[in-house]
C-alpha cells in the first residue's frame, strides 16, 4: 500500500552533499584511529619537564617582577597550547579536531550544498 508519494532519501541528497557527508566520515573516523594510535604509542611523561615549568611559584613571581601580571597569564597560556601537542593531551586533540570537522563538513553538506 505504497502511494508512491515517497522520495528515496538517499536520492534527495546532491551529489556535493553526499561528498561532503563522505568528508565528515572520513575525518571523523580517521582522527579516531590516530588519536587511538598516538594514545598508544606515546612514552610517559618526562618528570624534568614538569620540574620547570610555569607553575613553578619562582619562575611566576620573577615574570611577575618583569612583565607584570599579563606576562605570566601569556606564559601560562604559551604553555597550555604547547602541551596541546605533546603526549596523551596530542591524541586527545587529534580526535576533537577530527569531530569538529566532520562536524563542519555535516553543517555545511546540511546547511549549504543544496543545488
């Protein structure tokens, strides 16, 4: 008791649509599988490395001294972003870069490629 009103869904979607949805998988799957690579090859962390770092109430009140309050907020957030590629905090990152763009290549295929 089909009325034939309906559309396939698969055929409703242009061809740049379905480009861009392909895109978002294979993005979102590759940064998966590397993010799950780099977790499991990376070494533990370095305890010299954490010995010097900004969190170190010497070094903070010395830029503190020198460059003031901005100083040590830059400093802070110089070392955030540096940790973002290093170890664990890298596979971590490499996954949500992968989601955020399947995640904008599904906005834009949703949103945008319609013909």
């Amino acid at each position: 008791m089909n009325g034939g009103n309906e559309v396939n869904p698969a055929a409703r979607h242009s061809p740049w649509q379905k480009r861009l949805y392909l895109a978002g998988v294979t993005a979102f799957v590759t940064g998966v599988i590397l993010a799950v690579i780099i977790y499991a090859t990376t070494p533990p962390p370095d305890s010299a490395v954490s010995m010097y770092s900004v969190a170190d109430p010497r070094y903070q009140i010395e830029l503190q001294r020198i460059g003031g309050n901005a100083a040590v907020l830059m400093a802070q957030l110089h070392q955030w972003f540096d940790g973002l590629w290093h170890g664990t905090a890298l596979a971590y990152t490499v996954a949500v870069l992968g989601a955020v763009i399947a995640g904008v290549c599904f906005f834009i295929g949703y949103f945008f490629a319609d013909e």
